[in-house]
C-alpha cells in the first residue's frame, strides 16, 4: 500500500465518519418526534479490487424496528381503543338510568305507587285523583323520555360510526399513497426512512379505528389485512361503508368490484368503529329491550288492577295507562289514557259501585302492586324490576371501565418495549456522537500524516 492508498483510506474514513455523525445528529433532532423510529449508520468495508487491505464505506442506513413488537402495539392499541371508547360512550348512557337526584325514572314510578296509597286514604278527594293522574303521566313520560333519549344516542352513534369510517378510509388512502412512493424509492436504491416513519404513524392511527395487522408480500409490498380481508396492498387501498340493516342494525361493509360490498361486521374485534357498533347495537339495544319488558309488564299489571276496580261514576273497564300491545316498543308508546286526563273522577279507587265512592279498596290493591311480583318480568316486583335494570346498566359500565384499564396497561407495556427499541436515548447518541467524532479526529490525523510524508517525498525526489 502506498502513499496515495493512505490517503484514498483516510478520505473514505472521514466520509463514513461524517455519514455517522450525519445519522446520529438526525437522531437528536428528532428525540421528541412522535413516531420517528431511531437510525443506524450502515458501515461496510469497502475491498479495494484484489488487495487484501480496504478501506470504508456507508451504504445507507437501517430502521431500529422490532416487526413483531411493532404487531403486538398494533394489536394492544386496537383492542385498547375499542374498549375505551366502549367505556366513555357508557359513561353517557349511565345518567339516564341515575335516580340519585330523586328525578329520575325510579322516583317518578315510586311517586306513581305512593299516589295510589294517599287516593285509599281519601278516595273522594279529586285532588288526591288528580295527583294520580298527574303522577301516572309523569311515570309515563319519564319512562317515554328515556327511551327516546336511548334511541338518539343510537342515532348519534350511526353518524359516529360513519364519521369514523370515513376517517378511515381516508387513513387507507394515505397508507397506500405512502407506499407507493416507499416501493418507488427502494427502486431506485434509497432508503426512504422518513417515509416509513410517516406510513407507521399512520398505521399506528389507523390500529385506533379498526382492528389491523400487516405484513410484506414476496414483492416486498406492505399489505394491510382488515377485518376479515386485505385493505391495502401496494398503493392500492379499498374502502368501508357503513349502513343500516333491516333489523336497524349497524352493517360494515368493505368495496368489492362489481359488488354492493362484503359484510365485514362479525370480523370486527377492535379498534374505535368496533367499540361504537358494539355499544350501540349490544349495549345500549339490550336497555331498549329491558326497557320495554318493564314498561309493558308494569302498564298492563297496573291497568289490569285499575279495570277491575269502578270510578265515582260507578263505572269500571279502563285503564289507566296507554301502552302498546307488544314489548317490542312499549316504552316509547306508554302514555297517561286520554279518557282520564281532565277527568280525575274517573280513576278506579274502589272495588264495587255499591261500595263508591268511598271504597279506597281497589287503590290500596294498586299501591300494593309496588311489592307484588309480576310473571312478566321473571317473578319480581316493579320496584326490584327497575333496580335490576339500573344494575345491570351499572355492571355493564364497570365491566367496561376495568375491560379499559387492563387493555390500557397491556397496551402502555407493549409501547414501553417498542419505545425502548426504536426510540432515541440521547445518553446512547452522546456515546455515538463521540465515537464518531474521534473516528473523524483520527482519519484525519491520518490523512494530514499521509500528506505530509507526500510533500516530504516530492521535496526529496525533486531536489
């Protein structure tokens, strides 16, 4: 090896401690990036033709990723969300069902039961009759209110579940855009690092809104599977939908060519849409239906009492509530009967026309149906009826919240190993800086060494 080598080794030296130092600086300046995953200078010996010594070379530079902890943050972070947002969305149901103010639903039917006690005391009184009235309207509109507010809060969850999926589509979009221009780049020999930062924070967003994995196909193409089929390969993505069907139920579907689409909805395991559908079509559904279980049974349980009894007329056969003539809907249907409204005289306070009016028999019998057990609804009391629905709404929201929390810390740990991994400790980039720092300082000195023993050479040789 002669002069000129050492100087050629020198100069490929400093070149490669430069890239170095040009990689760990990146890394610094982007130490509170989020997504930036941490870069590695790639140093290879360069041989120099036939000769057994070499010199140096950077021939890029390499991602410090983990595949499989980067699925797991994927996975975690999907089942995360979902349960989350399965937890806040309950928490906004939860107060319809809070009786603790005393204005709730519960007070309104204990209110309806403690009337018909005062009306046995005074069965002549029409005050006494009119607060019935008022009182049975008032359960009525109390228990209507509710499922009406239940059934707006499934709308709104509809609109959510489509903003949502239009969010996205949208993220699909981005994912295969960014693609495309990584694949194009690694065509041409570069390595497109900030690109793949950009299209895994998108994917990481995108694990948010819906359950995902991926993977790279024999052409080196990312492919993105979705709930139960392949949502992006390439730079080519396709898109969700989401509709009604007819049983009012939320249908995701993904496009097909020259299909009206693939339900994917029982593929749907995580993810922000899955925790919204789940919500709105199990949760809150299951609440309408026990809702209109209690109303129904109640109703006609309290008009079967009050027909049998007789108003101050001395007639009898009316009811005192309207509902409809199914559970499905009775909620939503139950009022006060129109025929009684204006007409407190009418409400059945005793038991026979020979004994009115002031027979109070059939209102303590009405009174009585607080604590009487109704076949309907499984053999229990109004009362106990309505406490088990507000129970159940109770467990299924503390069910939500410690389903949220353990996701949570399982998806905290994950990220907690994926950051230890990719990303940038500033105590480990101070080593690296300084390292190449001194490798630079060193091939300098060796190229200014080797300069120095030229000029001596050509001083010698010329004179």
């Amino acid at each position: 090896m002669g002069l000129t080598d050492i100087l050629n080794t020198a100069r490929d030296a400093m070149s490669a401690q430069t890239f170095g130092l040009t990689v760990t600086g990146q890394n610094i300046s982007n130490v509170n990036t989020p997504g930036y995953v941490r870069r590695q200078p790639v140093l290879e010996t360069l041989v120099m033709g036939d000769q057994n010594q070499g010199t140096v070379q950077a021939t890029g530079l390499r991602r410090v990723a983990d595949e499989f902890v980067n699925q797991r943050s994927l996975a975690l972070g999907g089942q995360s969300a979902e349960a989350s947002e399965r937890d806040q969305l309950l928490s906004q149901v939860e107060p319809l069902f809070n009786d603790f103010q005393g204005s709730g639903l519960g007070a309104s039917l204990n209110a309806l039961f403690s009337s018909f006690s005062s009306l046995a005391a005074v069965p002549t009184d029409l005050t006494t009759r009119s607060t019935v009235v008022d009182r049975a309207g008032a359960f009525a509109d109390q228990v209507r209110t509710t499922a009406e507010r239940l059934q707006d809060f499934r709308t709104d969850l509809f609109t959510q579940a489509r903003d949502v999926t239009n969010d996205i589509n949208a993220k699909l979009d981005s994912v295969a855009q960014l693609s495309g221009a990584i694949n194009q780049a690694q065509a041409q020999g570069e390595e497109p690092a900030d690109l793949k930062d950009k299209r895994d924070a998108v994917l990481q967003d995108l694990s948010q809104q819906l359950d995902i994995h991926t993977y790279t196909d024999g052409n080196g193409q990312l492919v993105v599977q979705g709930p139960g089929l392949t949502l992006v390969q390439g730079d080519s993505a396709r898109h969700l939908s989401v509709e009604l069907g007819d049983d009012a139920e939320i249908r995701v579907k993904a496009q097909t060519t020259g299909g009206d689409g693939s339900d994917v909805t029982a593929f749907l395991s995580g993810g922000k849409l899955s925790g919204i559908i789940r919500v709105r079509d199990t949760d809150v559904k299951s609440m309408q239906t026990d809702l209109d279980k209690f109303a129904f049974n109640v109703a006609n349980q309290i008009n079967g009492v009050h027909a049998a009894g007789v108003g101050l007329d001395g007639q009898g056969g009316r009811a005192l509530l309207s509902v409809a003539g199914q559970e499905e809907g009775a909620a939503s249907s139950l009022r006060v009967n129109a025929d009684l409204e204006g007409h407190p005289e009418l409400v059945a306070a005793a038991s026979l026309a020979v004994n009115a009016p002031g027979d109070g028999s059939q209102a303590t019998a009405l009174a009585q149906l607080a604590d009487s057990p109704i076949a309907g609804l499984g053999d229990i009391s109004p009362t106990e009826a309505y406490a088990r629905i507000v129970g159940n709404v109770g467990q299924l929201k503390s069910d939500a919240a410690n389903d949220a929390s353990t996701r949570q810390a399982m998806s905290a740990q994950v990220d907690s190993v994926r950051e230890s991994i990719s990303g940038v400790s500033l105590d480990e980039e101070m080593v690296s800086l300084t390292k190449f720092q001194r490798a630079f300082e060193a091939a300098s000195r060796v190229f200014q060494t080797a300069d120095k023993m030229l000029e001596d050479l050509l001083n010698t040789v010329g004179r």
